[in-house]
C-alpha cells in the first residue's frame, strides 16, 4: 500500500509546533482532554472489553487520551507513538501510576513499524493530520488481531468555523465528517460508534484566542507571523463575522469512531 505523507517541510512545521507547546499544551488543551475523556467513554459504551494484551496509542501527546485509556482499561502492553520525541519524557508521570509495559517509537504513523496482531489501536485528536487517512485506516486494519478495535477520534469540516470563514487558517489535510468515514472504512470493520458534536471555547479578546493557538500548537501546518497591522486586520475580520456583541469563540467538530474487526 503506497503511503503519501504530509510533505517534509509541512511535517517538520507541525512537529515543530507542538514541540514549542509542549510545555504548555496539557493545561492548555481543554478541547483535546475533552475528546480524549468522551473517546474513551464511548469505547466502553460500544462494548468493548475492559482487558487488552497489545495497544497502541499514536499521536499520544502528552497523554489526555494515555491516561483516560489506563484509568478506565487493563492494559499488559502499550506502544506509544508521536512525532516529537520529547512526549515520552511527558508521559512519565502518567505511566508510573500504572506501570504497564511500555513502548515508546517516534516517527509518523503513516510508516511506523507496527505489531502485527494489535487488540486496539487508538487516537485522539490526530488523523487530521494525515494525508491519506484511507491508506492509514486499511493499515492499521490489517495490523488488528480478530475481534480488534478501533477508536479514534479527528475533526469534522466545520472544525474551526471562525477561521475557515476567514481563510488560511484553519489547515489540516484530512477534515472528515461522519459520512466522510463512511467511505473510507476497509470491509472487515464492524462500526460501534461514529458521531461528531460541537465544543465551543469562549475568550476574552482576539490576542486570546490566538494565544490558545499557539500554546496547543493546533494550528501546527499555518504560517501566521503577525505584525501590529495584520493583527488588528484579522481582528476586524473576526468581529465582523460574528453578530454585534457575541463574544470571540473557536469552534471544536471532533469526530468519534468506534469499530470492531469481525475477521
């Protein structure tokens, strides 16, 4: 299977970016610890077991989606994945109150080495970022033992409807609705759950809002180097899309997955 990835330049910008935040990304990621506690909850709502051999995690951060997994899961082996390298030093803490076997790889998922009978494969808020997420998702069914799951969470596409309205900021390759996951799910996979929602972030002023922006590294693959001009342009922009006195908000479309391979 031909793997297309993200182009080097963009890869590294993404990578780049949530290095820069990763300091601040835990606290700052209220939206991604969100979707990571409603993943989880719709995992053990669809049926699945409260015990598993072989995980892996990719895109692991620094473990909103690590820790609701072995809060809520026996887990004996976790392969934890991201592009940055420094999460693994991040996810110490988590996984010293747990202690299971554990596996740290970096590197993009795309091409990552892979167990090859996997119990479940999860992720939250990362398949956006992926290139050809029908390619991933064929992949990562074949690397599924029998009876497998699949829990991953990325974004609908109206994720980021402020920005979107405005043009070049709101960038990610792969923004998929439900029906959009529809089409691309390979034969063998027995959907539990797919469904998207809204998390709607309230701030302050405009300097807010971009400042949430750059402490989650979200906006990871823009180039934005704001001047005094271009901000006060954008914030014009922003306020003028929205009714007379709303507050600023950014709007969050996870999008939920829950499937089981049937053989």
């Amino acid at each position: 299977m031909t793997q297309i990835l993200l182009p080097a330049s963009v890869q590294n910008r993404v990578r780049q970016s949530f290095r820069r935040g990763l300091p601040s990304y835990h606290h700052a990621a209220v939206a991604q610890a969100q979707i990571a506690a409603t993943l989880v909850q719709a995992l053990r709502t669809a049926g699945a077991p409260a015990r598993f051999d072989q995980v892996l995690e990719f895109g692991c951060g620094t473990g909103h989606l690590t820790t609701q997994l072995l809060q809520h899961f026996t887990v004996d082996h976790l392969t934890l994945n991201d592009l940055v390298p420094d999460c693994a030093a991040a996810l110490h803490p988590i996984l010293k109150q747990h202690s299971p076997s554990v596996t740290f790889q970096v590197g993009p998922i795309e091409t990552l080495p892979l167990p090859p009978a996997l119990d479940l494969i999860v992720s939250a808020s990362t398949v956006q970022w992926v290139q050809q997420p029908a390619d991933l998702i064929g992949r990562l069914t074949q690397h599924l033992a029998p009876g497998g799951w699949l829990a991953l969470s990325g974004f609908g596409r109206t994720h980021f409807s402020e920005l979107q309205a405005l043009g070049g900021m709101a960038t990610a390759p792969s923004y998929l609705d439900p029906r959009d996951w529809r089409h691309i799910l390979p034969a063998g996979l027995h959907i539990g759950a797919l469904y998207s929602k809204t998390i709607i972030l309230q701030f302050t002023d405009t300097l807010d809002l971009l400042r949430h922006l750059r402490l989650t590294g979200v906006n990871g693959s823009a180039r934005n180097h704001w001047t005094r001009a271009s901000l006060a342009s954008f914030d014009l922009r922003l306020r003028a899309s929205l009714p007379q006195g709303a507050p600023l908000t950014l709007s969050y479309q996870p999008v939920f997955l829950i499937a089981c391979k049937t053989g």
